[in-house]
C-alpha cells in the first residue's frame, strides 16, 4: 500500500495520462488541457502533495476558504483558481489570491470585478459561468443572454474575459454531460463570429472527476478534477 504523498502522485500521473488519451483522440494534446486540482475537501499536506506531484493549478468553491489555503500555502508556483459562487461582497477579498475566477456568473458581478479590479491595480482573467442544462439551482449566465452582455463587456478596463465555465446537470451520467459539454462549445463557436476583438473565448472550462475525459472530447481546455486525485490517500 503506498502512502498518501506517493498515492496522490501516482494519481495525478494516471489522470494526466488519461488527459492525454482523450486530446488526442480529437486531435489535440494534454498539453492543451489544464488540469485544475480542486482542493475543498483536502488537508494542507494532500495539496502539498498534488503540488510536489506538479499540479500547480488548484481550485476552491468557497471564496473564505481559497483565502485560508492562499495564505497558509504562500508558494509562487501555486495559481489558485476560484471555482464556485462569488458574492459581490467577497470580490475585493478575493481578487488578489486568484490567477483566475471562473465561476463569474451575472452582469453586476462582471461589473463589480472590474470597478473593484481598477482600484486595487489589477487585472484579472475571468471566465463567464454559463447554465447550459437550464436547472433553476444553478447560477450561471442563460445561454440567450451571454452574446448581448458580450457586446457591453468589450469596455471593461480591468477584466479579462478567457472563455466560458459550465457544469453537467446532476445526476444525468456521462452522456448528459457530453450533451451539455457539446452545448457550451457550440455556444462558444457561434459567439466566437460575434465576440468584440477585446475578448477572448478560446477557455472552455467543463469537467469533473466523473467525466473530465468526456469534456475533454467535446473541447475542453480546463477540467477540475477533485476526488479522483486524491482517492486512496484519504
């Protein structure tokens, strides 16, 4: 039996070669897809340990605790990634411990990113959360209105807008998120004949440990990918 630090890595090996497998079974490489390690359930040695193993790229969902872990693991290399639902009031907390926020989900959250990003200096990438499967419990831009907000966010001074982030409806299996994979993506293609020249969406951030490889043939360039790191060393 292996201890958890040599569990983890082997792990992020196994994962990173699957990674590979799928881009390349659409034409692409796993050096075109980012692996985001999300951390939420994990103890400070298990992310020193997917770190160590380099996955350097780790993700949160609650804004409190990305602050936590970016405090007590100050080392360069790690690029925290916030990955679940920002209150507006969390923004200026936030900004600073993150290379990315992905989870951007309305119009006034953009706005506020942006106003609070130019006080502090800053200029931070963003990816626009869309809901594809349309579930009431999900935040997320509607799929109709990410063109038209699109077409005012080509002024925004301090927002990097990358891409798009979806998650898979609940419970549909690897199909179902296949289908709403496919439904980002194509979004992404039609706006990308849309999109002012300010923005960038060549991001799609879709996938989780259940179906990272399904995202990844369907076009996803970042896939977040939690308890499949970390099985056996927990």
């Amino acid at each position: 039996m292996l201890d958890p630090t040599a569990q983890i890595a082997q792990n992020v090996a196994g994962i990173r070669d699957r990674i590979d497998r799928a881009a390349r079974r659409c034409g692409r490489g796993g050096e075109d897809v980012t692996l985001v390690a999300v951390t939420k359930y994990v103890t400070p040695p298990e992310i020193r340990a997917v770190v160590e193993a380099g996955c350097t790229d780790l993700g949160e969902s609650r804004p409190q605790q990305l602050w936590q872990r970016a405090e007590a693991e100050p080392n360069a290399a790690v690029r925290w990634h916030l990955i679940g639902h920002l209150q507006r009031n969390k923004v200026r907390r936030t900004l600073p411990a993150v290379a990315m926020i992905q989870s951007v989900d309305t119009p006034r959250l953009v706005e506020a990113v942006d106003r609070i990003a130019e006080e502090l200096s800053l200029s931070v990438p963003i990816l626009l959360e869309v809901n594809v499967s349309q579930e009431p419990a999900k935040h997320g831009f509607s799929p109709d209105a990410v063109e038209p907000f699109l077409a005012r966010a080509a002024g925004l001074r301090s927002v990097q807008i990358r891409g798009l982030m979806c998650m898979a409806r609940l419970g549909g299996g690897s199909e179902s998120a296949r289908e709403d994979f496919a439904r980002l993506r194509k979004l992404r293609d039609r706006l990308d004949d849309v999109c002012p020249e300010s923005i960038s969406l060549d991001e799609l951030s879709m996938g989780m440990s259940g179906d990272y490889e399904v995202a990844i043939e369907e076009g996803a360039t970042i896939v977040r990918v939690g308890s499949a790191l970390f099985e056996g060393a927990l």
